[in-house]
C-alpha cells in the first residue's frame, strides 16, 4: 500500500511560486513538485505550467520505458507555451517527479528541487542540484552543509524554460526501477531542505508514524529554524510504501 501527503506554503514572501500535484491512477502514481524562480518573473505561472504539463501526458498516457522523459519535455514545452502567452520569456521553474508504478520507482529532476530517499527509515539518498553551489561541494571548496547558506545558493546551471537545453539536459534521472520495499520519499523545493537537515528529517521520520504527521512535523521544524529570516515558499511531497 502506498500512502502519501503534500505541504505548501508562501513562507514569508508575499506569493507561492511553487507548485505541487499528486496524480493517482491506481497501480500508477505520479508525484510532481515544481518551483518556479523568483527572480526571474512570474515563477508561479512557469511552476503551474511545469506541473501541470505532466499531469496531463501522466492522464493521457499508460506507463512506459519514455514516461519519466516525456514528462520532462512535455514540461518544457508547457513553461516554454506560457512564455510565449504571457509574453515574458525569463519565467522559469525547478521540477521533480516521482514515479511509481507497481512495486518499481522511477524518478528524475531538473533545478535545486530535491528528492530524497529513505530506506527502513535511515535517509539513504538525495538527488544532486544544478547549481553552482552543488559544483562547489563537488570540488572539495566548501562542505555539504554549507550548501544550504551560501551566498551563491541561488544560482542555478539548469532550470526548465531556457531555450537551449537539449533533451538530454532537460532533467537527470537519479532512480530507475528502484524497489519501493521500505523506502520513505521526500519531493521537496529549496525553501524546504534549506531550514531543515538530513538528520532532522530522519529524526521526525522514525518517531512518526504516518506521511501527514512526518510532514507536518517537518513543516514545524523548517518554520523554527528559518523564521525571521525571509522564508522562501517551501513545499514538499512525502510517499510511503
């Protein structure tokens, strides 16, 4: 059995800019979290247009082997439509999906929106962010968790919207046909994990007993760490097998 729950939130900004969906066609399931950028413009009609692009093609579209990519180009033609309709072509937005299909899951992102795996409630995985501040913990020239503070935090390599991204730069897939056996999922924007560790995360896990309690519990923990300190919009969509 699968059970699941979302949370989302303008923080302490003025609007929402991320967008969240949850589709759910029995044995298929689709978990979709965009985060439409700020600074950009109108990050909150590029993040809709993102989610709902592949809320679409997941209804319209039995599952197979091109699904997981096919959600990412019908998104970038989504962001890329709504440019051109709302005459703004700077709009852009982050996008994480999550797959699930039968026992196996699938799973891909683009951006600094995050996916995390927890395997028999230990945190076990996180996908790796296109930004610049990724590239520098890559390099050895700052740590981890220097990530979450960094003066350059906001600084993306990649995000849907930019016209000149193939097809293979269009997302990264992280998992394929992984076993869903005991396996916790966390789909998250950067508000998100910014106020809240890994360690949290697993703490609030292990002595919750249901996806609402986890995430809300988390959502508690992420306003007390970042309160007062210009929040960002943070969403999250947590999944358990």
């Amino acid at each position: 059995m699968i059970d699941y729950e979302l949370f989302s939130s303008k923080g302490e900004r003025a609007e929402n800019e991320d967008s969240v969906r949850i589709v759910d066609k029995g044995s298929l399931k689709a978990f979709i979290l965009a985060d439409g950028l700020g600074g950009c413009g109108k990050g909150e009609i590029a993040s809709l247009a993102a989610v709902k692009a592949v809320e679409n093609y997941i209804l319209e579209n039995e599952f197979d082997s091109d699904m997981l990519r096919n959600c990412f180009v019908e998104a970038q033609k989504g962001v890329l439509d709504a440019q051109k309709e709302n005459d703004y072509y700077e709009m852009k937005t982050t996008l994480v999906v999550l797959l699930i299909n039968g026992k196996k899951a699938f799973w891909g992102h683009i951006g600094d929106s995050r996916l995390y795996v927890f395997n028999g409630k230990k945190y076990e995985y996180r996908t790796s962010d296109h930004s610049v501040t990724q590239v520098l913990y890559k390099l050895g020239e700052i740590k981890e968790d220097e990530i979450r503070h960094h003066n350059d935090r906001n600084k993306l390599l990649r995000a849907l919207g930019s016209e000149d991204l193939s097809v293979e730069n269009l997302f990264e897939c992280g998992g394929e046909n992984v076993d869903v056996f005991e396996k916790d999922f966390l789909l998250c924007s950067d508000g998100f994990w910014e106020w809240i560790t890994e360690k949290e995360m697993q703490k609030i896990l292990k002595k919750t007993k249901t996806p609402s309690a986890w995430i809300n519990q988390m959502a508690s923990k992420v306003v007390e760490n970042g309160c007062g300190n210009n929040m960002d919009n943070f969403s999250a969509i947590v999944v358990r097998y």
